[in-house]
C-alpha cells in the first residue's frame, strides 16, 4: 500500500476535494497523484504557502512552506536600500 499524506492540512486543503492519507495499490498511481496534488496545490491554492513532495519508502509526503516573497523593483526588501 502506497499512501500521500499532507503533512500540514491548511485552510485551502481542508476547503478542496483532496484526502489526506490516501492509500493505493500501485506506486505509480499514487506518484501520479501526489504530483497532480502538488502542481494544483501550487498554482490554484491562494498563493500563501508552497508545497513540496519527497518520497520516502511506500510514503509520499506533501509539505507545506511558507511562500517567498517577490522582490520588486531589485530590492531585496531588507530595509537598506531607501
């Protein structure tokens, strides 16, 4: 049994269609899954977090990251260049 499990369920993952600890047969299905996760996570979620996904033995494992903020303007936003 292969299983995706999101380590941190926020506020957009609890709101979507998707199941934590879901469970397949086939590795690759769930590989399968766990990228179309991730990539809908990271471009349709509000943009507040980035998710990542590693694999460890019949586990695949989503986390969650606060997301970087941009630089604008060549600024590094440390507070120095005004």
């Amino acid at each position: 049994m292969f299983t995706i499990n999101v380590d941190k369920e926020c506020g957009c993952f609890r709101k979507s269609s998707y199941d934590n600890n879901m469970g397949f047969e086939s590795k690759d299905d769930a590989l399968i899954q766990a990228q179309l996760m991730v990539n809908h996570m990271n471009t349709k979620f509000c943009q507040t977090h980035e998710f990542m996904l590693s694999e460890n033995g019949q586990n695949f494992s989503i986390a969650m990251h606060p997301r970087q903020k941009a630089s604008s303007g060549g600024c590094c936003g440390g507070g120095h260049c005004s």
